[in-house]
C-alpha cells in the first residue's frame, strides 16, 4: 500500500541521525535531522518512494525512505 498522509514515521537510524533536507534529493540543503526513535507526522512521498515529507516545520522536510519505518 502508497504511504499516506496523516501517517506517522518513526526514524530507524540504528542509533544515528537521519538528516532532514529541502528538496527529495542529494545534493539538496541540510534543514537539520531526526534522531533514531523518533516519530513524525508523514506529509508526502516522493513518487519514485525514496523519499518521506515529514512535518519538521515550516514547509517539512525529506528524509531517506530507507530510513524510517512508515507506522500503519
């Protein structure tokens, strides 16, 4: 099933951080990161699926799909 928005994401970084970018790619501006453990609200996904909008302020930000676990 597509991720939907509304769904919460919680980050599975192995103990790390998962950066948070600008725009669903790399190279694209660093807005801060998420911690392992953590959990937020899912805005959108990228259309290839390799990317998660969470709610990080303002507009939100991208994180790796691979990253985090989307919650059902």
């Amino acid at each position: 099933a597509e991720p939907a928005a509304g769904q919460t994401v919680t980050i599975t970084a192995n103990g790390g951080r998962v950066l948070v970018r600008a725009q669903p790619r790399v190279p694209s501006a660093i807005l801060g990161f998420v911690t392992d453990g953590a959990t937020y609200t899912l805005l959108e996904s990228s259309a290839d699926g390799a990317w998660l909008k969470i709610d990080f302020g303002g507009d939100g930000g991208w994180i790796a799909a691979n990253l985090a676990q989307i919650n059902p």
